[in-house]
C-alpha cells in the first residue's frame, strides 16, 4: 500500500462525499478487533502477519491486558477503487476514498460506546462468530443499527473454525452457515413487523381521535377509516442479509482472507460460461450444476440425484482444499499445485516453512485478501449515494 501523505489526506477531507463513518459492531471476541488489525495492514499501518495480535485499536492498557475492547477507538483508512479500461485490460486507477473505521466494544457493560458509536456513523459492519452463532450482543447491535438507521453489512468470521475446530465438511458447513443468517433476517424481520405495527397504531389512534371530535356524517367516515386501516402490502425484501445482493461477507479475520459472492461469480463466469450476472444470483441457495449439460438446476428439478450446491463445489470446496494441504494434512505436492492454479506468488522457503499458519496466510492475501473484499462491499454500499446528515 503506498504512503499516503498529509496533502492527500487534507485534499480528500475537502470531498465529503468521498467520506464515510463506518463502525465495526458485534457480541463480544467475535473478532472485531482482529477485523480492524486486517484492515489497517492494508494501509501499512500494521504487518499482515501482525494482524489479530496487535490489538492496534486496543490502545489502552488496561485492554491490552483483558484481551476486550473497553473504549471505541477510530482511525482513518485510505483506498482506490481500480476499474478495468474498457478497451483493453489494463487497470487504471479511480478516485481515492476515506473510510473513518470505529471499532466499538461488544461487552455489554460497554453498550454506551455502541449506542454512540452508531450515531456518527453512515454504516455498519455486523460480525457474527459463526461458531457461537447469534448472541445476546448482537441482537443488541443488530437493533442499534436499525433504530440508528445506518447501513448494516453482515460478516460471518471465524470460517476457519468450521475446519479446524468442528472438522465440519464443506456441506455441513453450508447448511450450518444458512441457518445462521436465517437467525440473523429473523430478527431483522421482527424490528421490521413492530415498525409496522407501531406506525398502523399510530395511524388508527389519530384517525379514532379525529372521528370522535368530528360532528355529522358519522357512519360515511367510519367506512371510510375502516378501509383506511387496511393493512398494506409492503416490499421488506431490502431489509434482509443475502449473499445474492451482496450485503453478506463470508471470512476469516484471524487468517486474513474473506469474499463476497461476486468474487467467486467473476472467476467462474468465463470457465461455466454463465453470464456473471445470473451466477451471482445462484451461487448462494438450493441452486445444482448438472455435470453433463452444464444446465443450472434447482432442488426440485434434481429427481433423486445427489448434487452438491453451487456455493460447495465451487466455494467452500476450494477454501476447504487450502485448509487441508496447509493445516490440516500438510502436502508439498498439492500445495504446489493450488499455488500453481491460482497463480499465486509464494517462494520456495516458504511452501517448505514449518510455520503453515505463516503459509495460509500468505496464500490467502493473494487469493482473497479481507481489505479488498470488505472495502469493495463498503464501496458498493455507501459510496453510489450522497448522504446527509
């Protein structure tokens, strides 16, 4: 990352409109701070490898010694967005963004620095441990950003967890992912039916009062107000978390990497020959690749066969892999090949280094490095719009 200088900061704080306040929220040791650290690497502020273990945002001493983030702290993240020429493809560079990270606590005795840290903020990155799955805090945190109204991006941490820890296979992975953000848009839909709810309320109550002090006429207007409270029919479809309309990021902060479908949508559109608009949209749910017509597929359709989702074959299939020839079953000879077929740039020492955490990490920031997928989806989130305050 280059060297951003103090011109180019005091250039960018004149563009407000290239700004934005963005706060990390989540239960406790979800992994906020670790999330911070990856992000700050990509500025140079941090090493890479230093990422998780420095606590750089824990400034205090008494959090550095608790291993909790008692006391939100910010900092500033400098990025470009590089789009690809439309002649040829070359990558040229676009105008440079300020992203202002806040890292909150997750204790609940804390919840003061939550509540205030949401209030400065234009969006919000939700972690959940996909492990522990949704706790106390994050009901809490998840109803901070709703009544605050900022943008919430949810990001399922601890992946890695899945492998090492529950030796869970990419399948059960899957459907253990799903029923996560299922719990997640749960909520999220009772915050939206006690909106809907309260304002119905709010709507009968005043139409009751004008009725009562209103004279003549009175059974026209009661018909009247009947159809009136008439419940409408509302879109909620924008409230709720799917990796199809990219507001789910799927990661390991501690190990450095994490995606959003569309990356994975872009690198197989080309060799499936699937338009990648139409594999964004099927490569997360109960959607099959029939390996001899190559046709997409639904659950209906599968008339007994046993095929695995998308989102397996071609995702977790692939992180899976990774974890087994590094961590798991250590191979030089399948480690070669994964580093050949992403075309990755690892010496030699390194794929023969006793230290495969050092080597996974390696990996992974060339393959699926966080800062890239997160900044990317706050990009595409907050940036296509000028908000007010």
């Amino acid at each position: 990352m280059p060297i951003v200088t103090t011109a180019q900061l005091v250039k960018l704080q004149a563009r407000p409109d290239h700004i934005r306040n963005i706060c990390i929220l989540a239960h406790v040791d979800h992994g906020k701070t670790t999330l911070s650290d990856s992000l700050l690497a990509s500025n140079g502020i941090i090493s890479s490898k230093l990422a998780g273990k420095v606590r750089y945002l824990d400034s205090r001493e008494d959090e550095q010694q608790r291993g909790i983030t008692m006391e939100a702290s910010g900092i500033s993240l400098y990025f470009q967005i590089l789009r690809e020429a439309a002649e040829g493809g070359n990558y040229t560079k676009s105008d440079e963004y300020l992203i202002n990270l806040i890292d909150a606590p997750g204790h609940v005795d804390f919840a003061s620095e939550v509540s205030t840290a949401s209030r400065l903020c234009d969006g919000a990155l939700i972690l959940v441990d996909v492990v522990e799955g949704v706790c106390t805090q994050t009901h809490t945190v998840l109803r901070q950003a709703w009544v605050e109204k900022v943008s919430p991006i949810l990001v399922l941490n601890k992946v890695d967890r899945l492998i090492t820890e529950l030796k869970l296979t990419p399948s059960e992975a899957y459907v253990h992912l799903n029923k996560i953000l299922e719990q997640v848009n749960a909520i999220m839909g009772t915050f939206y039916a006690g909106d809907v709810v309260e304002e119905e309320t709010r709507k009968h109550d005043a139409e009751k009062e004008r009725l009562t002090h209103k004279e003549g006429n009175e059974n026209s207007d009661i018909e009247s107000s009947s159809s009136e409270a008439i419940l409408e029919e509302r879109d909620d479809s924008n409230i709720y978390f799917t990796p199809d309309s990219g507001n789910v990021v799927f990661a390991s902060a501690l190990d450095g990497w994490a995606f959003r479908v569309e990356q994975f949508a872009q690198i197989y559109a080309a060799k499936l020959g699937i338009k990648e608009n139409i594999l964004r949209k099927v490569l997360w749910g109960d959607y099959y690749l029939d390996p001899k017509t190559k046709r997409l597929l639904q659950y209906k359709h599968l008339k007994g066969r046993q095929l695995k989702p998308m989102f397996v074959q071609f995702v977790l299939e692939n992180i899976w892999a990774v974890y087994d020839s590094v961590i798991i079953n250590s191979n030089i000879e399948k480690i070669e090949k994964i580093v050949k077929a992403l075309n990755l740039k690892i010496l030699p020492r390194d794929k023969r280094s006793k230290d495969t955490r050092s080597l996974l990490i390696s990996m992974f920031n060339q393959w699926l490095p966080l800062s890239t997928a997160v900044l990317h989806i706050l990009y595409n989130h907050l940036f296509g719009f000028i908000i007010i305050r």
